[in-house]
C-alpha cells in the first residue's frame, strides 16, 4: 500500500511542481510594458478564434517566431530596425492580466495545456471539458520595435485542435493622430 501511496505522490509532483515553477517565473519576470497591451489589443481582434471565443484563452509565456516578413521599398527604412530588433531581441516574457479587451479573458500556462494533453486520450477533448467556451488558445510573442517606438512587431497565433490553427506575424506603425497603433 506504501508504496501504491509514494508512486501516487510522485505523480502529483511531477503535474502539479512544474505548473508552479512556471509560475514562479512568470511572478519574478512579467511582462509589465504598457505600450505592448496596447499593440495586443489592437491585433487580438484581428485572429480567428476572437470570433469564436466567449472567453479568450491566452498562453502566460510569450514565444518568438522567426521573422517572415519583408517589406516593400517603402516601408523599409520605417520597418527594417523593428523587425531587427524582433529577430535579435525577443526574449520570453510572462504576461499578466493587462489586456484592456473588449472579451473576458484567462491567461493559461504552458504546463496547464501540456498536463490536459499528458493526461491520456483526447487532449483537445479534455482541454475544451476544462474550457468549453475558449476556442483555443492565443499565443504571442513579445513586442519589439525601433527605438522610438512608433512601429511594432509582434507574432500572434492561436491553437484550437490538432489541424486547427494558425498565425501571422504584424508590422504595425503607431498613428500619429489618435495616438494608438
């Protein structure tokens, strides 16, 4: 029975641990820029399962993507040293719950997917029974620009079954007038 009991206890540590050493990461490194919510915010509408979504699921830690874009003639003196600074200078960051989004949101850790997917089965079934009403999940990376701050670039995807999904990568250049990107 003892030893029923230790292989038991091994198991919640291993499912529970990491979640928590993730999230002790996340508190010690957040992501607290404001001008970077405000680029989500504007590109958060713009992704598929916003549509779908009555309560938009978004992954904690950031990615970097490889950069995929190249810009005409004309916008590369403007969108060149942002995308340079994507490439060279992204590293993981933690969101928090700073998104000023017209949808209830929820921000989920990797570990908390990876576990509803190591549980055996479906992991799509056991992710939608633990949010039903989420579409998916969105993950983005951080944003990086020029050094004035007045182009973006930033990666967003989403995840929404095993051939469900998508992503692109966005330029944006903040407007002068209304102040917004």
């Amino acid at each position: 029975m003892s030893r029923l009991f230790l292989c038991f206890s091994l198991v919640e540590i291993l499912l529970f641990a990491s979640p928590l050493a993730e999230q002790a990461e996340a508190a010690a490194s957040s992501y607290d820029d404001p001008e970077a919510y405000k680029v989500y915010a504007v590109i958060l509408p713009s992704e598929a399962i916003w549509k779908s979504a009555k309560t938009l699921m978004i992954r904690v830690g950031t990615e970097s993507f490889a950069n995929c874009v190249t810009p005409d003639e004309k916008m590369q003196p403007i969108a060149d040293p942002a995308i340079d600074d994507y490439v060279h200078k992204s590293e993981r960051k933690w969101l928090r719950r700073n998104f000023e989004i017209d949808k209830p949101y929820e921000l989920i850790y990797s570990d908390q997917i990876k576990t509803l997917f190591a549980s055996g089965g479906d992991g799509w079934q056991a992710f939608y029974e633990r949010y039903p009403d989420s579409g998916g999940y969105v993950e983005l990376s951080p944003v990086r620009g020029n050094d004035d701050r007045t182009v973006a670039v930033v990666y967003m995807g989403h995840h929404c079954h095993w051939l469900c999904g998508g992503g692109h990568q966005y330029v944006l250049q903040k407007k002068k007038a209304s102040g917004s990107a």
